[in-house]
C-alpha cells in the first residue's frame, strides 16, 4: 500500500503535466508550439525506428567512442600524475585552466584541423569531458586513506594489485564524480559539433529542422534527447551504486 | 548492618514523597509509553514510565544504554509525543514545547548554530519571547558571564573547546529563564576534567537559579553527585525500577562529597538497581 | 630578541616560498607555451597559430572595441541569465525542498527536465528569438535553474536533527526558524549550486553562440577561424577558458566568505 502510494506521488506531477501540455497545445494555432498531438505523431514516424537507427546511433556511437576513450585516458592520467606529486603540482595550474574553458570553444579548432569527420567530433568530446575526470582522479588517488595505504606498504602487496584493489576503489567516489560532470560535457560537445558541421546525428537533425522550419520535428528531436539524458543518467545512477557498494565492502574489513 | 539502616532511612523518605499530594509534583510523566515503528518492525521504548518531579527538585534518570531515557526526555521538551499516556506540567498536559522549558542536549556541537556568535546563539531564543535585541544582547552577556564566559561573547561556537561550548548550551538555556531545565546526557562528550568543572558548574547555577531540572545520563557518580532524587529504568521496554532520594544536602562538592561514605552506599544502590 | 628570531625566519621562509610558486609557475607558463608551438609546428595548419602571431594578435584584439563588446556581450547575457535562473531556481528548490511530498512528486519530472541537453534548445529559441542576447538569456536561464533547485532542495533539506530540535525546544517562531535556522543549513549546497550553475551558463553562452551566430566571444571564435584569422580566434579562446577561471575563482572566494563556518572552509584555513 505504501509503495503503492509512493508510486503514485512520483507519477502524479509528470501525468499532469503532459495532460495539460496535451490539453493546452490542442487547438494551438503558433507554429513555435504546434499541438502535442501532432509531436507524438511526427515522434512516431521520425524516429521509430529507422530515425534511430539512423540517426540517434551515429550520435550515441561519437558519444560511447569519445566518452569512454576520456574517461580511460582520465583515470589512467590521472594515477600516473597523482603518483607523481612534484609534476602534479606543477601542472596543477595548467589543468584548472583547462577544465575551466568551455571545451565548446575549440570546436572551431578542432574543425579545421582535423575536418567535419567522426575523428573531429570523437576528439572534441574527449577533450570537452577528459579534465574533470583526471582532475577528479588525481584528487581522489591522493586522499585513499593514509592508514589504508602505508599497512598496504608494510604488506609488501605488489604494485599492480595495490593499484588494482587499494588505489581505485579508494579513489573510486570521486573518479565517479567526475565521470558523472563529463556525462552531461560529452553529450553537450557531441550535439554542438554535429550542429556545427551539420553532417549527420540528432544535433545536425535538429539543425536542419530549423533551418527548414520544420518545429514538429525540432520538438521530437528535444523530447527525444530527454529520454537519451534521462536514460544515460539512470544507467550511470546505476552503476555508480555498483561501484560505490563494492567500495564500501572493500572498505569494511579494513576500518 | 549499615546498608540495612540506609534502606530503612530511604524507605520512610519515600514514603514521604508519596504521602504528599500530586497536585504539588511540577512535572508528572503519567503512565508513559511509547513504541517506535509499526507492524513487524515495532519496538516498545517505553513500557509505562511513572514519576513526578517537585519544584526546585533535580532528579537525574538513568538506566542501562537503550533503555528509553531520551525518549523519556523528547516527551518531556514536547519534542516527541507518546503513543500513550502524557506528561503533565503544573497540572497542563504537555503538547508541543512548553513555554517555561529549555533543554541542553549531549551533542553541542550540532545544537549550537555554527553561523552566529556564541552571544547570538544564547540570545537567539530570546527573540520568541517579544524581548528587545538590547535586552536579549544583555540577558545573553549575563547568562554567559554565569558560566564564565563573558571573554567569548564574540567568537564562533566551532573556536571554543568542547566543555565551552557545552558551557554556552547551559547558557542558552539559562537566558531563556526557564522553570524547568532538562539535560540530554549533558557532559558525556567532554573529557573526565571539563566533566568535574561541569558538574560544580551546575550545582553553583541551580543556588543562584531556582529550576526545576531533569537530566538524563548514564553516569551514576554524576546522577548522585548532582541530583536531590535519581530514577533508575530497566531496560526493554523502560519502567521504573526505583526511585533513590539523594539525601547528601545541598553543600557539595567533588572532594568531600564523593568520598563521603553515604555516597558510596547510595551510588552502590543506585547501580544495584540499573543492573537489576 | 629571542622572540623575534624565529618569526624572522618564518616571513623569509614565507618570501622563500612564495618566490618558489612564483618560479614554478613562470616554469609551466613557459613549457605551456613551448608545448603549443611545438603543436602548432607539428599541425602545421592554419587553424592553429604559433604563439608570435598568437601573441601579435592579443596585442592588436585587446584594445579594440569588438573585444570588449564580444566580452560584454557574453557576460551580460550569463549575467541576466544566472539572475533569472538564481531568481527561479532558489526559491523553488527551497518550497520543494521543505517539503517531503514536493520532494517526491517533483522528482520525475525535475530529473528528466535537468538531463536534457539545453544545447538541445538552441535551434528552437532561434527561431522564437533570432540570434540575440534575449535567445542566450533564455537558453542559460534554462540550463542554469536546474542545478540551482536541485541543489537548494537538498539543501533545505539538510537541516541537522539535533539544531532543529533545540531551536523547536526554544520555541523559535517560524519566520526566524526559516531565517536563522534552515536557510543557513542550506547555504553550503546552495553555493555548490551556483558554482555549477555559473559554469554551465558560461558554457552555453559561448556555445549558443558559437552555433548561431549571436553576438559574444563564441561567435569571435567561430568568425576567427571562418575567416582564417586563426590567431585572433585563439584570443577568445584564451579570454573564454580565464573567464572560467575567474568565476571558479570568483565563486570559490564567495564561499569562503558566506561559508566561514562551515567544516571544510575551517579545514581550509587551519591547514
């Protein structure tokens, strides 16, 4: 009963509002806010499923390739840099910098060295999300507990192993932060750079609609990446459980 | 057969208590009882707590760890309110906090606002009370010089020890004025020393501020030491074992008082009683 | 004397310190600078300047009116954007964040209006505002409200059981309940909030004009290498990734001020 009830506070509010976007846009005359109805329809027949295979996989593939290809390099970077904390110091500097300029600002860099291909979009999205994962790893590596890491010392565990099963689930919450800050980069740099040069993916579908006016579609195109965010943040809320539960049990033997 | 006479002496005092009307008690906790969740997950904190607590009297409650002494206390402040039974104050039924009571919890650290100044902090009470600010920066500068903290009034909670911090919780209570003064495990997060300071502290503050107090606490030395009357609970779920009229007078202090062989006695059957 | 010596020799170990950032940080400029021509050099490519045309190009850029105008055009509209989205954001979060059954009901629905990429919107706040200061204002104010409230409602939320007790205990009326008690306790994750919130408003800002062409530094950045004039586009990019430090920077003083008390600025300062 109470879960029942739980369920049906949480549903309440997004049923309510999509019933009264439905009911309000009805009769909407303004090209800007055509009727829902009319969404929900062109939805069905832009995307399901030839426009997803089509189009949202491109998008989703320079995404999956950049974002991951960031967060690999980020972490590994990142306990290589912590390893070392005289040359961590000293490009500390550096690195706020770059985690601090909006990554969209090179695209027109990237541009035009590397052309309007995937190989530009994948290295844009790795540059736009790399920096908070490694700034975030290197932070983390350097406050796995101090205890933690000296009786791992005087254990003679070998070094891959400490790494392995000391290091990183030490450092995990934080690297998982970061990961999370580069989700929303990545997504954001993948649409721009596919606005930009207007090639192929949902970004460059959008684009085009506005370009022909077409505000049904534009409209299927935001709905549509609200359910891709929505979806990757479950998936990364999921995960994040995962770690961070292993985390803990790593944890409990040790305090 | 010393102990045989003191049981005697306890006894007729006792039976005093009860001899003298109800109508006199200031706090009566009637009959509490109280469980904590619902269905499968039902725990009874409180089977049914019965005492009463004179004007002017400081009755401190122990009882084993868990056994429902806070509770007791929340019911108490009208900061929780029983699944049965009431607390009755002057005669009133309490529900929601009284107006003439002010409570000093264990964990200073979290019931002082690390925002405001320690002088802000003892005022800030104050406000709900219709006083004007120049009077509530008074009454707070007062209540904290009775504490021996009149050099601290502006700095922050967090740049004081421990034991002045919880100095500055007494305080905040004592600016409110009130008739009766509960303390949730007052000096059991500071260390044995600041705990002695503590403890003569309070008994300097009850001569110069008549209040009707209610302490809770797991330190049996300290319930005697401070207390006119200790309440023991037994544990699962909580009832009163017995009441222990502290008859040592109003003079004390660590030395003589703790080494006094009527303590050693009453202490004795203070802690026969918790572990019974 | 006995107790001068000493502190004379911490405020030279103190100079000594400072004198060694300094030469560290001269350092990384330095091999910063000697990495990107050498990237220019191995690019060899038009799009990315050396540092003497790069550097020519800041001399030139820098005192000239459309620097200026870019960089106001940019930060008048993060600024009217953060106003808007804090005006929104703050109060709603806290109203939602006070109350347990908003908490639940508006989750959904917050959760999933926060995930879409306000980059998203571009295209359609185009076409409702043309490329100017009012469709960037919009496109901020969207993106930048979601962290505002989400942040703010767990913040009031955050209320420690045991302040709330005492200052119920002392019969604190309402109104001061809310002032001295749940806004404080609100603040450290309303300032995270608004941290977060400024540099996503910077990013979209630069972005919105970078796709449309909407006065500001993206649009100079994206007209620098349009018109292969490479190394002036490179002066916005420098000017955009300082204004992001100068708001981490900026917000990051804020903090300290506004947070004082709070565990990890006391940590910072003792340290």
């Amino acid at each position: 009963m109470r879960h029942l009830r739980l369920v049906a506070q949480g549903l309440a509010l997004p049923l309510l509002l999509v019933g009264a976007w439905w009911w309000v846009s009805a009769d909407s005359t303004s090209p800007y806010f055509p009727p829902l109805r009319e969404i929900v329809a062109e939805f069905a027949d832009t995307w399901l499923f030839t426009g997803i295979r089509d189009v949202l996989l491109p998008t989703l593939g320079t995404f999956l390739a950049g974002y991951s290809i960031a967060i690999v390099a980020g972490v590994v970077l990142g306990v290589a840099l912590a390893a070392n904390d005289a040359v961590a110091g000293f490009l500390a500097p550096l690195l706020e910098f770059l985690r601090a300029l909006p990554p969209i600002a090179l695209v027109p860099a990237f541009i035009s060295v590397l052309g309007l291909g995937e190989e530009m979009r994948i290295s844009a999205v790795v540059f736009a999300s790399i920096w908070p994962v490694l700034l975030n790893t290197i932070d983390g590596v350097r406050g796995v507990d101090v205890v933690i890491r000296d009786s791992v010392t005087v254990f003679r565990v070998p070094r891959a192993q400490r790494l392995l099963f000391v290091t990183l689930p030490g450092a995990s919450p934080q690297i998982v932060a970061g990961v999370r800050v580069g989700l929303a980069l990545s997504l954001i740099a993948v649409i721009v750079t596919e606005m930009v040069t207007s090639a192929d993916g949902v970004g460059a579908f959008s684009r085009s609609a506005q370009l022909s006016f077409d505000l049904p579609a534009m409209w299927t195109a935001i709905i549509l990446m609200g359910f891709v965010g929505y979806t990757l943040n479950l998936l990364f809320d999921r995960l994040e459980k995962r770690t961070l539960r292993w985390h803990l049990r790593m944890r409990e033997p040790a305090s | 057969m010393a102990s045989a006479h003191a049981r005697t002496g306890v006894v007729t005092a006792e039976a005093a208590k009860r001899a003298a009307p109800d109508v006199d008690a200031h706090v009566h906790v009637d009959r509490l009882h109280h469980v904590f969740g619902r269905g499968a997950a039902a725990r009874t904190v409180l089977g049914s707590v019965d005492f009463t607590v004179a004007r002017g009297e400081h009755v401190s409650v122990v009882g084993p760890s868990g056994s429902g002494k806070t509770t007791v206390l929340r019911c108490v402040a009208g900061l929780l309110t029983p699944t049965s039974g009431q607390v009755r104050l002057d005669g009133a039924p309490v529900a929601g906090p009284p107006e003439s009571l002010a409570v000093v919890f264990q964990d200073y650290s979290r019931s002082l606002l690390p925002w405001l100044t320690v002088r802000s902090n003892v005022a800030l009470p104050l406000r709900g009370k219709g006083i004007p600010a120049p009077h509530r920066r008074e009454r707070a500068a007062e209540a904290l010089a009775a504490v021996g903290l009149k050099d601290s009034l502006h700095q922050y909670p967090w740049q004081l020890s421990g034991g002045m911090q919880q100095r500055v919780a007494i305080a905040r209570a004592l600016a409110y004025r009130p008739e009766v003064l509960l303390m949730d495990e007052p000096f059991a997060s500071v260390d044995a020393q600041t705990r002695s300071d503590l403890e003569d502290l309070v008994l300097r503050l009850k001569r110069v501020y008549a209040m009707t107090v209610i302490a809770v606490t797991h330190d049996i030395d300290e319930a005697v030491y401070l207390s006119d009357r200790v309440v023991v609970l037994s544990g699962h779920p909580a009832e009163v074992v017995e009441s222990v009229p502290i008859d040592l007078g109003a003079d004390r202090d660590q030395l003589t008082t703790k080494s006094d062989p009527r303590f050693a006695r009453l202490r004795a059957r203070v802690l026969r009683a918790v572990r019974h | 004397m006995a107790l001068t010596q000493p502190h004379r020799g911490r405020a030279a170990e103190h100079g000594a310190a400072l004198v060694s950032v300094a030469v560290r940080r001269i350092g990384l400029l330095v091999l910063a600078l000697a990495g990107w021509e050498l990237l220019a050099r191995i690019l060899d490519s038009r799009a990315v300047p050396a540092v003497a045309p790069a550097f020519d190009a800041l001399v030139s850029t820098v005192p000239s009116g459309p620097f200026w105008a870019a960089l106001g055009g940019t930060l008048q509209s993060w600024g009217l954007g953060m106003l808007l989205a804090a005006g929104i954001g703050l109060p709603l979060g806290l109203l939602i964040g006070s109350s347990p059954l908003a908490m639940r009901a508006t989750r959904g629905v917050v959760e999933f209006l926060r995930t879409v990429p306000a980059i998203m919107l571009v295209p359609l706040a185009v076409l409702l505002f043309g490329a100017t200061v009012e469709m960037k204002v919009v496109l901020i104010t969207l993106s930048a409200v979601w962290p505002l409230l989400v942040h703010a409602a767990y913040g009031i939320g955050h209320v420690d059981a045991v302040a709330r007790d005492s200052m119920r205990a002392f019969r604190l009326r309402r109104r001061d309940r809310v002032v001295f008690l749940y806004l404080p306790s609100a603040l450290p994750l309303v300032a995270t909030g608004l941290r977060v919130a400024a540099t996503v408003a910077l990013l979209i800002s630069i972005g919105a004009e970078i796709v449309t062409s909407a006065p500001g530094i993206g649009y100079e950045i994206a007209l620098g290498q349009a018109n292969n004039a490479a190394p002036r586009s490179f002066v916005y990019v420098l000017l955009s990734g300082l204004l992001g430090v100068g708001i981490n920077l900026g917000f990051g003083a804020l903090e300290r001020r506004v947070l004082f008390w709070h565990a990890s600025q006391r940590a910072r300062s003792t340290a």
